[in-house]
C-alpha cells in the first residue's frame, strides 16, 4: 500500500510538472515589463503590430466583415455609432440657429421702487402711499416713506407698474421699476 500510495504521488507529481512548465514558458519579458512612465509611449509588443499592418491594408468592407466576426466571437452586442460634429466650421452655425430659434425671455413681473421724495411734498406723498398699499394706516405710511429706497411693490404687470410710478411721481416721489 506505501509503495503504491508513493507511485500515484510520483506520477502526479511528473503530471504536474508537465502542466506547469508550458504556463511558465509562456510568460517572456513583455508580458513582465515595469508600466511605463508618464509622458513617454508604451512599446507595442511584434504581435500587435502584425495585426495593426495587417489590418491597416484591409478595405472597408473587410473592416466591416472583421468587426462582424469579432462582435460574434466575443458575443459583444451592437452599439448606436455617434456621428462626431467636423471640427469648427459646422457646429459654430449649429449653435447660432439655436440661440436664434430660443425665444428671447420677455419681463412680465415688475418691482416699484421708491428712491427718494421732495420733503416739501412728504405729506401728500404719505397719504397717497396710504392709498395706493392695502392694509397700511397713516403711520406705517410715514414709517414707510421715510425708509427710502424701498420697495412699494413686487412681481406686478407692467401697466400697473407704470401707473403705481406716474400716481408717486405726481405727488413728489422718485421711483424706479426694475
């Protein structure tokens, strides 16, 4: 039994070396090389630049067949080819019929703003801030007037902007609609 049990380790062992020495045998000098630096190119190993001259004299449609066959052999599905835009001349005009088709962003909400007022006219100006702002008593008004610049009203039409500062402006305030 001991001397049958040291032949099977015997021939498992020959049986391992003979699979073994191949693997090691394969292995040269490029599949070890170091990574090559930064800023410098790595070298292209004979059998890749075989194929690279190989390739490089094939047609189109050869190119095409060669692309098929790969895609079948190393069952890679079929990607969407994204045409690249030419460098310069045609994707500046692109991009300017764009900016022409986007419509132009028009105001539709204004700010009144009181700037400042003729203190001569302070009084009238009171009351008719009173008037004009809802909820506001005669002292918030005052309160108001005399903490310019400020704002009156915000995010209103344009017509009623307009007749907000032509109603101030008659009364002695300078106003702004932003």
């Amino acid at each position: 039994m001991l001397c049958r049990s040291r032949i099977l380790l015997s021939h498992v062992g020959s049986i391992t070396k003979r699979i073994a020495v191949p693997a090691f045998q394969r292995l040269n000098q490029s599949s070890l090389a170091a990574p090559v630096p930064d800023g410098q190119e790595q070298p292209i190993s004979p059998k890749i630049q075989t194929l690279v001259t190989e390739i490089s004299k094939l047609t189109l449609l050869e190119v095409s067949e060669l692309s098929g066959a790969l895609k079948k052999a190393l069952n890679l599905p079929d990607a969407p080819v994204a045409m690249m835009a030419a460098p310069g001349g045609f994707a500046a005009p692109a991009a300017e019929e764009e900016e022409e088709a986007a419509p132009q962003k028009v105001q539709t909400a204004f700010t009144v703003k009181l700037m400042k007022f003729d203190e001569s006219k302070k009084v009238a100006l009171i009351k008719e801030v009173k008037n004009l702002i809802e909820g506001m008593n005669l002292v918030q008004s005052k309160k108001f007037v005399e903490s310019s610049p400020t704002v009156v009203k915000a995010d209103i039409p344009k017509e009623e902007a307009e007749k907000l500062v032509a109603a101030l402006t008659a009364v002695g305030a300078v106003c702004e609609i932003q």
